[in-house]
C-alpha cells in the first residue's frame, strides 16, 4: 500500500494554493550518490513545483536525493516498501499533497498518486514507470498485466467520478501511433497509449505541439524514442500553457532521459 513519506519534514515550507503549476518528470536512472546530488542541482535550478521521478530505487543514491529534496523545502511521497523493484517518487514544494491510493495490486512501487489543492481545482496527479519493452516472454507478461490494470484503474475512476481531473505522466515506455520514426516490434504496445486517450485523456504535448519530431531516450544504436509523456484529462486542457521537453539531462550525462516539463496557469 502506498503511504505519504518523508526522510526529513521541513515545517517551515509555506503551503498554498497555486496558480501557476510546474511540473517536471524525469527518468533518474537509479543514480549513483555522486549523480544523483548532480541531478538534484539541476532539478533545483528548473524552479518546479511538482517533481516525478521514475526508475528510482530504495538505493544510497536515491535516498540522498530524497534527503536533498527534503531539506530544500521539498515534501515527498514514495511507497512504503519495493520488494526490490523500481519505484517512483513525486516531490512537491509550496503546494498541499495528499496521497491517493489507487489500488494498483501488481508492481504498486512503480505508481505514486497525489491529490493536490490549486487555486481554482483539486487535481490528481499519477508518476510512473511502466516496465520496459522487451523480447523476453516472462518481461512483456509483467508489462502486459501492469499496462492493463492501469487501464481498468482510470476506467474505473472515470465511471466513479466523470469530472475528475487527471494528469498522468512519467516514462509510460510507449510510443504513439505514427512514431518517427517507426519500430515495428513495439507496435503491440500501441494499445496502452491508445486506451488512455479513449479515457477522456490527451496527449498534453500533441496539443501543443501536433507534427514535432522529438525524442526523450536514444537506444545504444541510436535509435530515438518518444517514451516520456503526459497524459490529461479534457477537462485540464483550458489550463494548459506549456508542454516540451528538456534534453539537458541526456546531454549532460545525468540521466538517459530527457526531461519533460507540464506547466498549468489554473486561473486562465
């Protein structure tokens, strides 16, 4: 069961309702302490409000990261236990969170959700990391049960309550239909992407941005993939004033990712 958690609390964080939401996602890659003190800097610098972190671990490196987060202001959720797979992690500053259960039974650690208060709505947001693609049987079993359950979740939520107002995000390890260039062997896993969006969901970054060509992960040969996204409800798009990605991580060396940043005026 996933629960509200920190290292340190720093009570002296001032707690509001924002206008004006910041949100960041990034692969950390599970980093070294030396990285991922790296990444905190460079993580501090973005000026986000609301950070999700994906491919972490209960290792040295991502507790000092949480540690650094924590004593800069940052409030932080994780789950309580990974059985020792990767988990996510989201971070918020200035802003009230509260964790939201989602029930997810299979591979939990890899889903952490939060309610948080804005100035004008209440929001859910859901970080994760969806397990890779890969050509061995017992991994894309585990990837097919993760992805189908996430699907019945936000069905679920939806048939629960039509009004609510998701935001989903993280390294979702899909391409969209029609990726540039096109892989065939990972065209199966389509239906992920495709489910979410028949959701009441949009691709925050095609609202934006309908043709571009961009890529968040290169493999070892080169080859350039769309992984990272963010997914919103209808209902989110009026608010929605910035969506792209932030390549400084993978070029710099501190993650195989890009960043992707989500920016929301709620008071538009």
């Amino acid at each position: 069961m996933l629960q509200q958690s920190s290292l340190f609390r720093n009570e002296a964080s001032t707690i509001s309702k924002p206008s004006d939401l910041r949100i960041l996602t990034l692969n950390i890659q599970n980093p070294s302490i030396e990285r991922a003190k790296t990444q905190f800097d460079w993580l501090l610098n973005t000026n986000c409000n609301i950070l999700i972190l994906t491919e972490a671990k209960y290792s040295k490196g991502c507790t000092r990261l949480v540690e650094l987060l924590d004593e800069h202001g940052y409030y932080t959720f994780y789950p309580s236990n990974s059985d020792g797979d990767y988990i996510s992690i989201i971070a918020t500053k200035g802003l009230l969170g509260t964790t939201f259960d989602l029930q997810i039974r299979f591979l939990p650690q890899r889903v952490q959700a939060i309610e948080i208060e804005t100035a004008t709505e209440r929001l859910c947001l859901v970080g994760m990391y969806v397990p890779t693609n890969d050509r061995n049987d017992e991994t894309n079993a585990k990837k097919v049960q993760f992805q189908d359950q996430i699907i019945k979740t936000i069905s679920a939520l939806y048939e629960k309550d039509e009004s609510i107002k998701l935001i989903i995000c993280g390294d979702l390890n899909v391409l969209e239909p029609g990726h540039i260039p096109s892989y065939g062997h990972l065209v199966r896993w389509e239906y992920f992407y495709q489910s979410l969006l028949q959701h009441q969901m949009e691709d925050a970054f095609r609202v934006l941005h309908p043709k571009e060509v961009v890529h968040s992960w290169y493999s070892p040969q080169g080859n350039g993939q769309r992984l990272d996204h963010f997914l919103i409800s209808k209902s989110v798009k009026r608010y929605l004033v910035e969506c792209a990605y932030n390549h400084e991580p993978r070029e710099l060396g501190i993650s195989d990712h890009s960043a992707m940043l989500l920016r929301l005026i709620m008071n538009r």
